[in-house]
C-alpha cells in the first residue's frame, strides 16, 4: 500500500471515531438522568462514578478543542491528553461496573 492509501485510510478511521463520539454523547446524555443522578442520590459507586464524569467531560472539552480550536501551541498537549484518557477509558469504564456490581452485592 502507498501513502496515499494509509492517509484514506486514516481519513476513514477519524470520521468513523467521530460517529462514534457522537453516539457516546447521545448515550452519555440519557445516562445523567437514568443512572448518574439515581446513583448519586443513593450514595452509591460516588468515587468511581465522579472518576467516570470527570474523564468523560475531559474528552468532550479535548474532542472539542482538537476539532475547533486551530491553536498549534495547544493542540499538540490537547492530543496527548485526548489519547491518554481515551485509553483509560475502557479500563476504567470496566473498573467502575465491577466495584458497582461488587457494592450491589
């Protein structure tokens, strides 16, 4: 494959991530009166569940800036932080039902 065909590639792969970030808002958004907000009233899971809150609102406000703010000084820390949390995300999303269900029982 040439490098043109990496870079289509890679074109396909962010449109396809930004799908996806749009479809996690969507669920996001009816997760705050479904879940969040019943878990709290509760007390329940409340360290992990804000852990969850602060690290999904983290990658709303990057995506936000890596897609609308042209700053070269910011982008590039804007990046590595997007990237960092995004990787964390499935590990601790996975954490956060284990100690939920772990305190349930």
């Amino acid at each position: 494959m040439n490098g043109e065909a990496w870079q289509q590639i890679a074109v396909y792969l962010l449109m396809l991530h930004g799908g996806a970030a749009m479809v996690t808002l969507l669920l996001l958004g009816a997760l705050v009166p479904v879940h969040v907000l019943r878990a709290w009233r509760r007390g329940h899971n409340l360290v992990m569940g804000s852990v969850m809150v602060a690290l999904n609102a983290i990658l709303i406000v990057t995506a936000f800036g890596l897609y609308y703010l042209g700053s070269e000084a910011v982008r590039p820390w804007m990046s590595w932080v997007h990237l960092a949390f995004g990787v964390l995300l499935p590990a601790l999303l996975a954490l956060h039902i284990f100690l939920g269900r772990r305190q349930r029982a």
